[in-house]
C-alpha cells in the first residue's frame, strides 16, 4: 500500500470522525423556554417594543412567532428598551411626546445608530422566524407599522438555549462525512485485500 | 542539494514510521472524535452584569478549549512516554540510530509526530469550532484568542518537556507514563496549596509563581482578577512577559533534552 494511500485514507477518516462528532452534537436537543403571548394593536405609522430586552449569543438564540392582521415590520435592535426611549425622549422635536412613537422617529433612531438591526422582516399573516447570534449581543424587538391601515398582532417569543448551532454542525457532518468517505475508500480497500491476500 | 535529499529521507523515514507508531487505527481517530466533541459541548459564552465582549472572547476560548487541551496532554503524554519511552526500553531507537542521521534530527522527527502533529490537529478544529460558532467575536478579538492559546499550550508544551527529560531518564515507557501522571497531578496540586496561600495572605506572589509556568493564570488574573492574589491584576503587556517567559522555559527544557539525547544517552 502507497503511503500517499495511506497518508489521504487517514485524513478521510479523521474527517469522519469529525464529521460523526458534529452529528452527535446537533442531535442534543435545544431547551426552550417561552413566554406568555402578547397581542396588541398598532396604528399606522406607530411602532412598539416587545418588552424586556435579551441578551443573546451564538448559545442563545431567539425564535418568533407573530400573527398579524396586515403587513408589519419587525426589527431586532442590538440596544435595549431603556436606551432607546431616552434617545426617543431627547431627541423629539420641541417636545411633541405624541410624535415619540412614530415610525419617523424609529428611522431617526437608526439613521443615528448604524449597524444596529441585526434582523429586519415584513411579514403578513403567520410567521416564525429564528435568530440566533454570532456574537454576544443585547437584542429588543420592536414592531413597526409603515402602513395606512391600523394592524393587529399576537407575537410568542421564544429562547433558544443550544449546546451548539444544530444547523451549522449539521450541515457540516453532511459535508465533512461524505468527503471523509470519499477520501478513505481507497484505503479502506487495500486494507480489506491485503487482510483477504493474508488469509 | 544532493546532500539535503540525502539526509532528508531517512528524517522522512523515521518521521513516517514514528506516525505510525503514535497514531495507529483507530486511535487518531478516537481522540479526533473526542477533541471535536469536547470542543463543543463544554463551549460557554456564560456572561455577567458589565462583561465585555473581549472577556466574552477570552471565556469562550478558556471553555472551548478545557477538555479538548486534557485530551492533548493525554496523547503527548502518550506519545512521549508510551511511544519514544518503549523505543528506549526495547531498543527500537538503535535501528534509527543506525540511519545517516544525526540524533538530533531523529529526536526531532519522533517530536515532530509527538507534539506538532497532534497540536495541529488540536489546533485545527478548535480554530475551524471558532469560526463555526462565533466568527464574529474571532475575527474582532484575535489578540485575546491567540494570547488564551498560547497561554494554555505553554503549560502543556512545559508538562510535554519535563515528561520528555523523565522518559529519556528513565528510559521506560511504563514508568515515565506513570511519573507523567503523577507531574500532572502533583503541579494540580501545588497550584491549589500556593492559591490558598494567595487567599490566605492576600498576597500575588504565589500565583505569580505558579503563572511563570502556567501563564493561563496571569490572563485569567487579567480579565478576571479574583481577588485570590490580592489586588493583582497584570496588564496585557505582563501577560505577554509571563507568555514569553513560559515558553522561554519550555524551550530552555527541550534544549536540555536535546543535549542529553544526543551526548549522554547511552543504550
């Protein structure tokens, strides 16, 4: 047997087994925990928060899921609620607290702060949606309403607490297995004939 | 030329032969699985009130890191004692010595598969298990993340060279593996009697000691000061001098074994 066979059959199985460890891991299941579902009422042009904020990180991700009555946006904000107000308050024009939740004054806020969304989605009717961080971050979920029509919606979050992203390392075992496969076959093949010409 | 490619197989020969040796099927493969599963499920980015995300960065690598770096020093203890131990005791090492090779080169092909190998395999899924799970925090904390590796395989790299100095010794596999374990153990062990002795007193210089050899601890000292060593708490900078330090140390105790491997072995 060539050592070049030898060499690249043991970099295949090496990768297998990697490959089989990823598997495993994202076979543990994510711990959720949920809260109580809130349902409220957004008139055009308004915005709102979802409450508390998270602190979230590649471990803990958030899940939505949100039933609206007509088109909605919805922001995830690496800030959290308090912040934000006190920006709103300082900074609406001449005092008019009744402009503080307008969706303008939503746009002010992100015009002042870039890179601060870290997942923006419209959404209609039924939807769920997942994030879960590369990083540590704070996150608060705010719900706008850009359109002419008064929207009602009903929203459910959700905590995500993972030992590991199961996506990623799953996809990467369907990567790293089949290609570790591939590259110890040979190896595996002279192993099997040369144990057969011994016998 | 001719002469590099003349010297250059036999290293390649011993070195070839030596990985063998060290990694037989299944067990590369075995401690793959287990660096891969360690790597992830005893990853942490446990945060508290006011931790920023570089003191995330440094306790993310610390947790990422902690089981896979106890199976690292399994496999050099392994290699080191186990494997250049037994070619020792049975004399296998005589066949290399009869190579047109110098013995420090054949030294460094048997290290090259002992320690490198495994290190790069180490090193390779913890650095691919950092860009999977947290590529952001990687790429915006790369001086934290390589100053927590190099701190950690200091100390490892330092248990790795008195373990090499005790096999060349003792010249028996066995008995070294065993002396390996109890070195690993006993340091445990005079590290919590010199903390207590930190807490005690309030004192930072027995953790200084220990953190000459184990640099681990003035980093850690440095994003979390304890208040075990007092008010201690290096700035980066001491932190680069303690790294430093530690491998200036490791490097002093490979020399060592260097120079008695090739001028005062005797078979």
């Amino acid at each position: 047997m060539s050592r070049w066979t030898v060499l690249v059959g043991r970099i295949g199985t090496v990768l297998m087994s990697v490959g089989l460890a990823l598997l495993l891991i994202s076979l543990i299941p994510a711990r959720e925990q949920t809260y109580s579902a809130y349902g409220s009422t957004l008139q055009p042009s308004r915005f709102f928060f979802s409450g508390p904020s998270f602190m979230l990180n590649p471990q803990r991700g958030i899940r939505v899921a949100v039933n609206s009555s007509d088109e909605l946006t919805i922001y995830l904000v690496q800030s959290n609620y308090s912040y934000i107000s006190n920006w709103l308050y300082n900074n609406t024009p001449a005092g008019d607290y009744s402009r503080m939740w307008k969706t303008s004054m939503l746009e002010a806020f992100f015009g002042n702060h870039s890179d601060i969304i870290s997942y923006l989605r419209n959404i209609t009717g039924e939807v769920e949606f997942e994030y879960i961080p590369t990083m540590v971050e704070q996150a608060v979920l705010v719900f706008a309403n850009y359109g002419n029509a008064t929207v009602t919606y009903r929203s459910q979050i959700s905590m995500i607490n993972l030992v590991a992203p199961s996506r990623k390392m799953l996809m990467t075992a369907e990567i790293v297995i089949p290609i570790g496969l591939v590259l110890s076959a040979p190896w595996f093949i002279s192993f099997w004939k040369e144990k057969q010409e011994k016998r | 030329m001719e002469k590099t490619e003349h010297k250059g197989k036999p290293f390649l020969e011993i070195f070839a032969s030596t990985l063998q040796e060290d990694y037989r099927f299944p067990i590369l493969e075995l401690f793959t699985f287990l660096y891969t599963l360690g790597t992830f499920i005893f990853v942490s980015f446990q945060t508290y009130g006011g931790v920023t995300n570089e003191q995330v960065a440094y306790t993310m690598v610390t947790s990422l890191m902690g089981f896979p770096i106890f199976i690292f020093i399994i496999l050099i203890f392994k290699n080191i004692a186990y494997g250049l131990g037994n070619d020792l005791e049975k004399g296998t090492i005589q066949t290399f010595f009869s190579y047109p090779l110098k013995r420090r080169s054949i030294l460094t092909a048997k290290l090259l598969s002992a320690i490198v190998v495994a290190l790069l395999i180490f090193l390779g899924i913890q650095i691919s298990a950092l860009y999977l799970l947290a590529p952001d925090i990687i790429s915006n904390y790369i001086g934290t993340v390589l100053l927590t590796y190099s701190a950690n395989i200091g100390y490892s790299l330092f248990l790795a060279a008195v373990l090499l100095l005790m096999t060349l010794k003792v010249k028996r596999g066995g008995l070294a593996l065993v002396f390996g374990i109890i070195l690993y153990f006993a340091i445990g062990v005079v590290n919590g009697i010199l903390t207590v002795i930190a807490f005690v007193t309030g004192s930072a210089w027995p953790i200084q000691i220990i953190a000459v050899i184990n640099p681990a601890l003035a980093l850690q000292q440095h994003y979390f000061s304890t208040g075990l060593a007092g008010s201690w708490t290096p700035s980066f900078n001491e932190v680069l001098w303690y790294v430093g330090g530690a491998f200036a140390l490791v490097a002093v105790m490979f020399s060592i074994s260097y120079v008695y491997f090739c001028r005062r072995l005797s078979l």
